[in-house]
C-alpha cells in the first residue's frame, strides 16, 4: 500500500479522499491554486503545494505542475477526484511516465470512453445494448440532417466529447435540425476543443439510471448495483438515490451484466460508472440503453457507499496499488436506500444561476449513521467565481425495520431523513438552493417516485411556487433580535466609555409620562409586490417585564418572551407558541432561519414608511418624513460617507429616527442645526451620491 499520495483536485472531492487516506494511514499532499490558498481540503491534507493563480487551466488542469509537485513531495501516486484530469488520458499517461501511480483506470480505456461516439462502437461490439442513433465519423450537416430524418423526431445532438449537458440539443423536427446542430457544434468547439456530434434517438420521459462498478488489475470485475440520477436541471444532476425506485431483481441484474460487460471490453481498472438511459415503459420491461460511461469516481458515489457499507475510495486505492479487489459479486448486498442532494450557491429563481461570496454562515445537520455531509468548505470560506459553486452533498440513509419490507417504505423513511436534514441545514451569505431541494423533496411527483429527467420542468409550479408573504412570527424575531443586538452594542459602547452608567447610553426607548416603545422596520430582500407593500413591515416593541415584551404589528397584538439569545440564537414565546430561531446579520441584510425555513430581510432607518418607493437622496436632498426636532448632528459638511452612515437624528413622536446615507456620497450642505424643529418635508440636507442608487442596484 502506498505511504503517501497526492491528491490532483479540490474543494469536496479532495476533502474526501484525505478522510480515507488518512483512516487508513496514507500521508496526503494537496495542490492548490493561488484562489485555494486557505481552503479546506489545504487546511486539511498533510503538506500543501501551490500549482498556480486561481484560473484552472493554470493550476488544476495544469498536469506538468501536478506531476511536478508529486515528485517534489515524494508522493508514490496521484488521486485525481473527479473533474478537471479525472478523465483525462494524457495526464494519465504522463503520471506513468514520471513512475507515479495513477489512482484510476489506464490511459487506454480513458481514451476508448473518452470520446461518446467511438464508447458507442465498442459497446457495440461487446453487446451492451444502444439506442437508436447515429455515431459515425462522417459529420458534414447534409449527412447528419439525413441520418436524423431517418432515426426519427425527437432526438438529441449531442458533442461526443461532451459531458455536464454542454453541446447537447433536443430537436423536435425536422425543420429545426440544422439550426440546432450549429448551435451545438460551436458549444462543443468551443467547450472540448471538437465540433464532432452523435445523434440518438429522444425518449420520452427518460429515466437516467446508472451502475457502478469496479474492476482490478487481476482480470474481476463486479458491479455494486444502480443509482437513480433522472432528477436534473440543464442535463446536471441535482438529487441521486440509491436503489433505483421500482427496479426488481431480475431487471438489477440485466443492467448489472450490461455494466460489467462494458467495464471488461475496455479493461477497465477501478471505479466507474456506467450511464443507461431508459424509456417511460422501463419498468415494465422496456429497454434501457448505454448512454457513456464515467471513467472515475462520481459525485453521487456516497449514495452507493451508504447501500452497500463500503467505502469506495478505499477500493480505489488497494485496487490502485495491485490489490484484487475486496468482495466478489455474490458478497455484494443491498441494505436500505440512500438519497443525496447536491447543495449549490446558486439563484434556483434565476435559472440557478452560480453565486459567489461569503459564507457567513454554514450551519450543518447533525450527523450520524443517518445523515453524512461531504463539505469542501468551512463558515468563513469564499465561493468565489473560478470553481464549481458547490457548498457540500448532503447524504441521508435509512431501512425500516422490518428486513421483509420492500424498498418502498426504506425509501419512505429516507426520504423524511432528508427532509429534516435541509430543514436543519443552514447558509447565510449567498444564494443557495436549500429551500429549493426542500420543495422537491416534498413534491407529489418526487414522494410518489414519478421520476424522469424533465421533473423539475414539468413540476414548476410546486418548485417555484409565487413569493409567500412573510409570517407574522418571523417579523416579530427579527424586531426582538434587533431589540436585543442594539442593546448588547448599547452595552459595550457603555462600558468603554468614561461614564458608563450615563443614562444616554440606555437603548430602553424609555420616555417620560409615555409607553417605553421601539419600532423597527424590515422588507423582504429583494422587495415583494406590489411595490415592495407586501414586503415591509413596521413593529413596535414595548417591554412589559423582564425578557417579556407586546409587539404591535399589522393591527395584530402579540405578547412575547425571550427565553434565550446568544449570537444572534434565539427561543421566544409568541403567543404561547415556543420557537427557535437563528438570525445572521450582514450589514442592513437579515437572514432569518425558522421552522426549516429561510428568509432574507433587510432592516431599514426608523423613517423608512412600509411601502415607500421613493429612492431618498436620489434627488441630492433628504427629506424629513414628518415633524420633529433635531436632537443629533452627526457629521461636517463636505464629509464623504458610505451608505448606511448615520447622518443626523430626529426626535418625532416620542420616537427617535436615524437619518442614514442612501449611498456612498458626499453631504454637500447641512439645512438644520442641533436643537431646530424641522416641518414634514423639509429638506434636512443635500446629498451627492458618487453613483445613483439606481447604478448601484445594478448587477
């Protein structure tokens, strides 16, 4: 067995592979680009070398580095993970070259897999059974419109050198044919460096089911069952299971022959997966057709892990140092049913468009034998734009009781498992698809097991469903948290202060002869219509004893008691009814976490009014929105202030209101001085923005 081993890869994967090496006594080197610097899998790993700056054909994709950087540290072999070299015969060969152990299959069943069309022609030959479709080397468009008029409408085009849905094209007809095939010709050029497409036959709501299997340096071969990966969006995976829901034994084994079959006709050496793609009619029956096949570890590889209690990157690597591999066919078992969701800083609401930023905050669920998370990052990383978006996979597994019960109710009971996982799995800082997975789990379609690779497009309505108004709970934590957070600031401004008893230090709210009351006023982010109205919302806190308080919003009285808050956790009674919550603040942006739910919210200046659109300082001035005195000045002419700078205060119906900087500008000219009463509409002060808010809001 090896002593060391570099790992070519990132994030997630790398993170994951060190696990193992490091369980089973390897030392593990990591690689990191410029962008990497202080990652996860860097923190992690034994010893760490730079490759390059952050782009990845600079550093990760950069073999004669990552070859280097092997030799330098004395590592004996390289783990690819998956992505970047994973698939890529050169680097695989050159690691041979160098006398490093490439931890995968050999360069030559690589490049037999490697292009779509010539796997087809092996495949082929070795009996594995093919879709209808054309996978010739003539590509001239005359002769593959013909070839597609004779397969028959609708089919996909699809790169040969493709993968991840890039250079693929569904066609309905005829007519639409050679707009479609330019269109995925220049993607494929563009994406693989090869315009070269194959043409199949389109199935109607196919399901994607696909095997994994293993082969050694001894001539075995097995396969250890199927995964169900029809739910995607853009021909990317978002949700993986494992067994195939409604697969029966006989049929378990057809797909399994099928798949050994294909790993024994390239030679295959170690983990792979290999991709079916089968019809509406499959499970009574109907046939099911090799698609491609992955010539390394894949993402969805933990669902297998958690089915069969084995751990595939420790079968990757004795397999790699010449070991047969562990169990034969007839030891391999099936226990219970494993999901994984794919969790993505990504915008679900605009067409998962990646995002980027920081992670604020990263509150995983509880794990267990249940429940595993494979996390490349830690709270306080950066998603930033050069790497894939993923935030972590979230494995759940369970087996009902009863062992003579079906898969059904193990599925059953999986599938709650992850319901409550996302529910209790929280990210703060950038857009993510939490809530979204958290609808799909709970479809009908999903639930029921109605599974193709059009779900989400057909399920659109229960997926992203109009914006729900905010509850009237959640307006009520956040005032409360914002009422404690000011009061703890309050405090530790007091104590550092030269009188710290100094009664202008409280953040009470208390007056003379009047109710001792806060208002605090919130809208969704980004505001909901119409308007932003239904949106925003004012509440009104006042203290009725120790840790009790009556909220006053939306006509409705609420009586409320903080039983605990620390960092922004908090337990309150509303009305009789306990919650707990976690508000995380960035700024003026909220992100509240209750009842397995998330909202983003953004606290606004007490002059705010629910429903007002007017962007204040657009114009250069800031009004006064009703009469008062102003009791702080706050800031000189001709200051330069960053938007959220507190201004000056007015005192207004017993109220005291901040007015803050709309934008990064300057204050040109102050209209009142400390002590002056001010008349509804005044212009307080006249404001140069360095840019229009308008300019700022925009991406």
């Amino acid at each position: 067995m090896f002593s060391k081993i570099l790992i070519a890869n990132r994030g997630e994967i790398a993170c994951r592979v060190i696990r193992t090496a490091r369980r089973m006594g390897i030392s593990t080197v990591a690689v990191y680009s410029d962008a990497d610097a202080g990652a996860r899998h860097v923190r992690l790993a034994d010893e760490a070398l730079r490759i390059g700056p952050a782009p990845a054909r600079e550093s990760y994709l950069a073999g004669d580095r990552i070859i280097a950087a092997a030799l330098a540290s004395g590592a004996q072999a390289v783990h690819p993970g998956y992505g970047f070299l994973s698939e890529n015969a050169g680097f695989c060969a050159a690691c041979e070259a160098a006398g490093l152990v490439f931890i995968g299959p050999p360069a030559a069943a690589i490049q037999a897999m490697g292009s779509k069309s010539e796997a087809k022609k092996l495949m082929q030959q070795a009996g594995v059974p093919l879709a209808p479709g054309y996978h010739g080397d003539e590509q001239s468009p005359a002769h593959l419109q013909a070839q597609a008029d004779a397969i028959g409408y609708p089919l996909l085009i699809k790169a040969a050198a493709g993968g991840g849905g890039k250079g693929m094209r569904r066609v309905e007809r005829g007519a639409d044919f050679a707009a479609a095939l330019a269109s995925c010709q220049r993607e494929a050029a563009a994406s693989f460096g090869s315009a070269h497409v194959l043409l199949e036959r389109y199935l109607t709501r196919p399901r994607h089911i696909e095997l994994q299997v293993f082969g050694d340096r001894h001539g075995n071969y097995v396969h250890l069952f199927e995964r169900d990966c029809s739910v995607q969006r853009r021909h990317q995976k978002v949700l993986e299971e494992a067994p195939a829901p409604g697969m029966s034994a006989g049929r378990r084994a057809e797909m399994g022959r099928a798949a050994v079959e294909a790993a024994r006709a390239v030679g295959y050496v170690g983990a792979g997966t290999v991709e079916f793609i089968a019809g509406e009619d499959f499970l009574r029956g109907g046939p099911f057709y090799f698609m491609e096949m992955n010539t390394r570890l894949q993402v969805e590889h933990p669902v297998t892990e958690m089915i069969t209690g084995l751990d595939l990157v420790e079968w990757q690597l004795r397999v790699a140092a010449g070991e047969p591999l562990p169990l034969a066919q007839p030891e391999l078992r099936i226990r219970g049913h494993a999901l994984e969701a794919r969790i993505y800083a990504e915008d679900p609401a605009r067409g998962f468009l990646p995002a980027t930023g920081r992670l604020q905050h990263l509150a995983l669920p509880a794990q267990n034998r249940h429940v595993r998370v494979d996390a490349g990052v830690e709270q306080g990383d950066e998603i930033g734009p050069h790497y894939d978006p993923m935030i972590a996979k979230l494995v759940v597994w369970d087996e009902a009781a009863d062992a003579d019960m079906d898969d059904n109710q193990n599925r059953a009971r999986a599938l709650a498992r992850m319901r409550q996982a996302l529910a209790d799995f929280q990210v703060a800082g950038v857009a993510n698809n939490i809530d979204f997975l958290g609808r799909l789990v709970t479809s009908p379609a999903f639930a029921a097991a109605d599974l193709d690779t059009g779900l989400i497009a057909r399920e659109q309505a229960w997926l992203f469903p109009a914006a729900e108004p905010v509850p009237d709970e959640a307006w009520c934590v956040a005032a409360l948290d914002e009422l404690l957070r000011q009061q703890v600031e309050a405090a530790a401004l007091a104590s550092r202060s030269a009188e710290p008893a100094s009664p202008w230090h409280a953040c009470d709210g208390w007056r003379m002869n009047a109710e001792a009351s806060r208002r605090f006023a919130f809208h969704t982010v980004p505001p909901s219509p119409p308007e932003g109205d239904a949106g925003a919302m004012q509440i009104e806190v006042t203290p009725r004893g120790p840790a009790a308080y009556l909220l006053r919003l939306a006509g409705r009285e609420i009586h409320a008691e903080v039983t605990s808050s620390a960092a922004g956790q908090l337990a309150v009674t509303l009305d009789g009814v306990r919650l707990k919550a976690k508000l995380i603040a960035d700024g003026e942006r909220r992100t509240l976490f209750l009842r397995g739910r998330s909202w983003q919210l953004s606290f606004l200046p007490p002059l705010h009014h629910a429903g007002e659109r007017r962007e204040e300082g657009g114009d250069g001035h800031l009004h006064a929105p009703m009469p008062g005195k102003v009791i702080a000045v706050l800031v000189e002419e001709d200051a330069s202030v960053e938007k959220g700078t507190p201004l000056l205060v007015l005192e207004a119906m017993k109220m005291e209101h901040t007015i803050v900087a709309p934008a990064a500008g300057v204050v040109k000219k102050l209209r009142y001085r400390l002590g002056e009463q001010v008349e509804e509409g005044a212009e307080l002060l006249d404001f140069e923005p360095t840019a229009t808010p308008q300019a700022e809001a925009a991406p």
